[in-house]
C-alpha cells in the first residue's frame, strides 16, 4: 500500500455506525437460530464473493449444528433501472443443492437485482429449501421484490465500507461497519 493509499484509508471512515461489540451479538443470536431451524438437516450456507466472507466466516463459528459451506461468484448485467438482468456465474457451487437445505448468506441487499438472478438460478436446482440472510438491509434502495428471511440490521441509505464490505476493494478488513466518506471521491 503505498502512503497516499494509507491516507485515503483512513479518510474515508466517516463515521462508525454498527460497532464491533454490536455486530459480535447479533451475529450470535443467528447462528443459535439457524443451528435451531436446521437441526437434524442437511445444512448448506451459501455465500456470493466477495462481500460476505467476513460475516460468513463469524456466523459459521456460532453455528452447532453440522453444515457444509459454498460459495459463488456472479457477475450482473442490467440494462437501466430494469430490475431483470443476466447473470454469469463465475464460479459454481460444488455441491448438488438439490439435497441440502440452502441458506444463502449476504452482506448486504441494495437494489437486489444480483441477488434475484442468484436466488433464481439456484430455485432452479431444486434445493431441499432455499433462505435469505443477510447482514444488511437497505429497504429504500429496493428495486426487485425481495425480502431477506432474516436481517441483522436495517440501515437507511448510506453507503457503507467495513465487516467485508468494500469501496474500491478497500476496508473490507475493518472489524465495524463505517459510514463511508463520499468527500473522499
Ligand atoms: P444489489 O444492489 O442489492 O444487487 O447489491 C449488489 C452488491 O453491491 C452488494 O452485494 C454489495 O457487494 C454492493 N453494495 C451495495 N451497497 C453497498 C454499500 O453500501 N457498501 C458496499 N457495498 C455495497
Ligand atoms: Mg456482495
């Protein structure tokens, strides 16, 4: 990293908006609730690159109950404010979804155009049941009609760096979630 990248680094958290402590106890609360839901189940968590690692990787942790882990990468093309687009997997699952129940573990659902393609092409398969969660709401951003199975937190519409989310794949890395700094360009 060079020192005018270390500089935009630190300009652009603006402020913290979910603390690290805050994040720690609502991430707990899912993971007793899905090792609840799943108990006795062919669990398989499913996670869209690259955003929601972090979360991921914490929720797994407070999970009990066996399950197996996968993840995709997509890539979206949308043609104006049309919320039906193509998708291109990039990546693929290595499992055969149709004999597991899937929960579909995201960072954040904006628009959830990207997000509608996925959870189509995975109905698709045919999984034994297919879930939303995610870490962040931001319901007035909406575009498709898609609802989470189960939100850790609604914010209103900033745009947020931290906890795996990124802007120009920078601070991911931050243990909290941050306004992020738009003076910074
Ligand atoms: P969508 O608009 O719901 O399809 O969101 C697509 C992706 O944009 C998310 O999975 C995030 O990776 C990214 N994204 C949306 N809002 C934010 C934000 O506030 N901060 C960082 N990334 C975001
Ligand atoms: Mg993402």
């Amino acid at each position: 990293m060079t020192i005018t990248d270390k500089i935009k680094f630190q300009n652009g958290i603006k402020r913290v908006i979910i603390s690290e402590d805050d994040i720690k106890k609502e991430v707990k609360k899912c993971g007793e609730m899905l090792s609840r839901e799943y108990e006795g189940k062919p669990l398989l968590l499913v996670s869209i690159l690259k955003g929601a690692f972090v979360f991921l990787s914490d929720l797994s942790k407070e999970i009990t109950i066996p399950c197996e882990i996968g993840f995709i990468a997509a890539k979206s093309y949308f043609e104006s404010t049309d919320s039906s687009g193509n998708v291109t997997i990039e990546y693929d699952l290595a499992q055969d979804i149709s004999k597991y129940h899937v929960v579909i573990v995201e960072d954040i659902i904006d628009t959830g155009r990207t997000l509608s393609c996925v959870i189509e092409l995975l109905k698709k398969r045919n999984p034994l049941s297919l879930k939303l969660v995610t870490l962040l709401d931001k319901p007035e951003r909406r575009i498709s009609k898609l609802n989470a199975d189960y939100s850790l937190f609604t914010i209103p519409d900033y745009f947020v760096i931290g906890y795996g989310l990124d802007y120009g794949e920078y601070y991911r890395n931050l243990p909290y979630i941050a306004e992020y700094n738009t003076d910074q360009g």
